[in-house]
C-alpha cells in the first residue's frame, strides 16, 4: 500500500479524469485540464462555452470584480455589434433613421469622451438625407444628364443596380463621368468608368486592353493607313490644279434651281434626331471583330432591344435622346446588325428598328399637341377644315325649325 492517497475523481478534470483541472468552462462551470479536454466537453456536452449574461447571480458575488468585467464586456459588446450593423448598411447603401435607431443619451453607455474627442470631425461626416433625397454630387450628375439629352432612369435604393453606378459629373473635365457595364459575348460582366467625350472604341480598350503585340500590330496599321491618305491627298492636289482654270465657267453655266435641292435636304437633316448619326447603317462597322450594341431598358418584350452603335460614336452622341437604368449597358457581340436583323425570330437579340415596327407607340391622347404644335387627329376621324359653315347652318336650321307631325306630338 503506497504511502500516498490516490485524489478522488471529483478533484480531477472532468473528462480525462487524469490530471488536475485548470480550466473552468464560462457556461457550465466544467471544469477541464487542456484545450482537447475542453474541445471534448463542448462537444460532448453540446455547449457553446460562452457566458450567459442572463444568468442567475447572488448579490455577494455581483459585488466583484469578475462580474463588474462581465457585465462591461457584455455592453461593449453589443455596442460594437450596432456599430458594425450601421456600417453594413452604409456599405449596402440602405438608409437608417437616426431618430429612431441611434442613441440619444451617449453617456448611458459611457461614449461622452469619444464624442468630445472626436469635435467637429464628426459634423463633416457625410450621411444620408433623412427624407430619401439625393446624396452629395447626385444632384448635379442628374443636371448634366438632363442637359445632355439622356433619360435616366433611377432604381430603388439597396437595389444592386443602384449601388454599382458610380456615374458622376467630372468637375476637372466638366464633363459626365459615366459607369458603363460592358457584356461581352460569353456573359462576362465589367463595369468602369469612362468620360462622355471618349468613343466607344477608346473606352472599350481601356476596359479591354490589346496584348503588346497587337497594339504594335496596330499601330503599324493605322501608320500605313495615315500614309496611304496622304498619298491619296497629294494626288488628287495635282489633279485638281490644273482644272482651276475652267471652275468659273462651270460654275456660270449651272442654273440656279440646281442648288435647291441640298437646301432641302439640309433642312430634313436638321430636323432629323440627333442619335441618327449613331445608328446610321453605313457607320456601324467592326472593332477588333466586335460590334457595339446599346441596351434598350424597360421594352415590351422578352427579347433584349439593342441599338446598334459606331465605334467612332462617343458617348454624348450615343446617349443623346436615349434612355438608360441608372447607367448605359453596353452589349459587345461577334455578329453585325445585318446577322441580328435576319435571325431576329430566334435570337434572343432585337434591334431598335424591328422593335419600334412590331411594337408601334402607343396612340396619343385626345387634343395631344404634336412638335408642330398642331393637335394630333384621332384615327378613323375626319377633316373639317373645308366644310362650309352656310350648308351647316341651314341643316341645322332645317332640323330645328321643321313642323311636327300631329301623330307624333302624343
């Protein structure tokens, strides 16, 4: 028989019953030896290992320095929990009434020399309006936009759409700033930032920027392209001096009605909308095999209505008369309008033009002022401008004034 007693069972650790216990478990108050001994507890018992605030206490021990360190971990706690609520939401762009979900006694809570510390720091915070409105710089953007002839079509606020546009008016430039969503082919989606002033071929490239070789490919290209122009332009110079002589004569000899017509037709493009030049079909042309198509939001179809766009377009032009959900979608495909048009019935892609023939506008309301500011006719209605009003009025005088019979007067 050893000299020594062996320790009884309850004064070693719980789960091994070898060495002694060290630690306590904040929940149970099991009382462990090591980590894989306290892993084993929770695991075995199903127990979380955190404290319960809601716990019961005698007053002789809510009188100590252990509970005093709980009781302040448990309110720090849930501060830095509506702390990391708030900045959540500012991050998701939804807004928080201050009113009804801040703190209005910051010393209940022990913040006052934080709020003193912080001074006229937290005045320039930038936070929401209270009413919904518009945040700094939107209002401006809106202006711009509105001036350059773009509808723009605003999505609630937290709606993904609404959080991705970072479309802004450019001070420096004094130009749009605008978020343009590029969809290529495959369905691959990139959003950047691009001023109005640049082409769509130019913003297209820094979206999607050539390999070394290729953009030295084609610089070699545009150089010899640059070349050939300035040949082509030295020749007809030398042709054209030597028919100087004769211009005068011609010019005698041309009657004047022969100028008229490119009167007229400047007229009729003056009054043609200005988002012709984008869709002009002879403008619409390739750009490293790729052809640009502006998306058409808000149609009454299941199909995608794109307007086919130049290359060379830039964005003012492009958008000018357009509209748009929070921000241009441009579509980046491998076919040419012409492919789109002829298997319109099956693509999942509409252009602009089939679009407006087999979905017509809706017909105007009654005494709608039209451009001209002449009242539109309803259809199936008449032209009464020729009547004579002498042949009315005797009509009606007839009608009026014509005797009724005895039978009929009963």
């Amino acid at each position: 028989m050893s000299g020594t007693e062996d320790p009884l069972l309850s004064d070693l650790c719980s789960i091994c019953h070898i060495n002694a216990p060290r630690y306590r478990c904040p929940r149970c108050s099991t009382r462990t030896c090591s980590l894989p001994c306290s892993r084993r507890h929770k695991l075995w018992s199903q127990c979380s290992g955190v404290r319960d605030p809601a716990a019961y206490l005698r007053r002789n021990e809510l009188a100590t320095e252990a509970a005093f360190d709980r009781d302040f971990n448990f309110i720090t706690g849930i501060e830095r929990q509506i702390e990391r609520a708030e900045r959540d939401a500012d991050n998701r762009g939804v807004q928080v009434d201050p009113q009804r979900h801040s703190y209005t006694d910051v010393a209940a809570v022990g913040l006052e020399h934080e709020v003193e510390s912080e001074g006229d720091g937290a005045r320039k915070r930038k936070r929401p309006n209270n009413d919904g409105g518009m945040v700094r710089g939107e209002a401006g953007f809106m202006r711009a936009a509105e001036n350059a002839g773009v509808k723009v079509i605003r999505a609630p606020k937290g709606m993904t759409r609404s959080k991705q546009n970072g479309s802004r008016w450019h001070p420096k430039a004094k130009n749009l700033n605008w978020m343009v969503e590029w969809i290529m082919p495959d369905g691959q989606k990139r959003s950047r930032h691009c001023l109005e002033s640049s082409t769509v071929a130019e913003a297209f490239d820094r979206v999607y920027p050539l390999p070394k070789q290729e953009k030295e490919q084609k610089k070699t290209e545009e150089q010899q392209k640059q070349s050939l122009e300035e040949d082509k332009g030295k020749d007809s110079e030398a042709v054209v001096e030597p028919l100087e002589g004769t211009g005068p004569s011609e010019e005698t000899q041309t009657p004047h009605d022969a100028t008229t017509p490119p009167v007229e037709n400047e007229s009729q493009s003056a009054d043609a909308p200005n988002q012709q030049s984008s869709t002009n079909p002879a403008d619409i042309t390739s750009h490293r095999n790729s052809f640009f198509y502006l998306h058409r939001p808000r149609t009454a179809t299941k199909q995608i209505v794109l307007i086919p766009l130049s290359p060379k377009t830039d964005l003012t032009s492009a958008l000018r008369g357009r509209t748009v959900l929070e921000f241009p979608t441009i579509y980046v495909l491998h076919e040419s309008p012409e492919t789109l048009n002829a298997d319109s019935t099956e693509s999942r892609f509409l252009l602009e033009e089939e679009y407006t023939r087999t979905h017509p506008d809706p017909e105007p309301e009654i005494g709608e002022v039209t451009a001209e500011g002449d009242t539109q006719p309803l259809p199936g209605s008449k032209d009464l401008t020729n009547i004579d009003e002498k042949k009315v009025l005797e009509v009606l005088k007839q009608d009026l004034f014509e005797p009724v019979p005895a039978g009929e007067t009963e």
